[in-house]
C-alpha cells in the first residue's frame, strides 16, 4: 500500500484513509485458520509511541 500512497504507515490509521491501492501482490497464510491474510485490516506497533494502529481499507483487501 506504501509503494502507491505517499507517507507512512501511520498516515493511514482508521477507516477507508488509503486514497488508492498498492501493487498486486500475492498472500500467503502462516497461521493456519485465522484468514488474517483475506481481511482488509493491517494492525503494527508504533515502538517510538509504544502503541499500535491499525489501518482498515478496501485496498488491503
């Protein structure tokens, strides 16, 4: 998503703020069952702020 939407990843924190989609790309699971890698969330830590955000976008999806 960063390599088509200038900025950082925490520009994009909330819902549907992703103005156009990434590059195609190609997923594959590494939890077995959970389906995070066919959901239109991205969650990641902040370590400077200690915290997290989490993007929700159709792009992501």
């Amino acid at each position: 998503m960063l390599a088509k939407n200038d900025g950082k990843a925490e520009d994009y924190i909330g819902l549907e703020t992703v103005p156009m989609p990434g590059l195609p790309s190609i997923m594959v699971p590494t939890t077995a069952g959970t389906g995070s890698e066919v959901t239109f969330t991205a969650v990641f830590t902040m370590r400077e702020k200690k915290a997290k955000g989490g993007i929700n976008s159709r792009y992501l999806l």
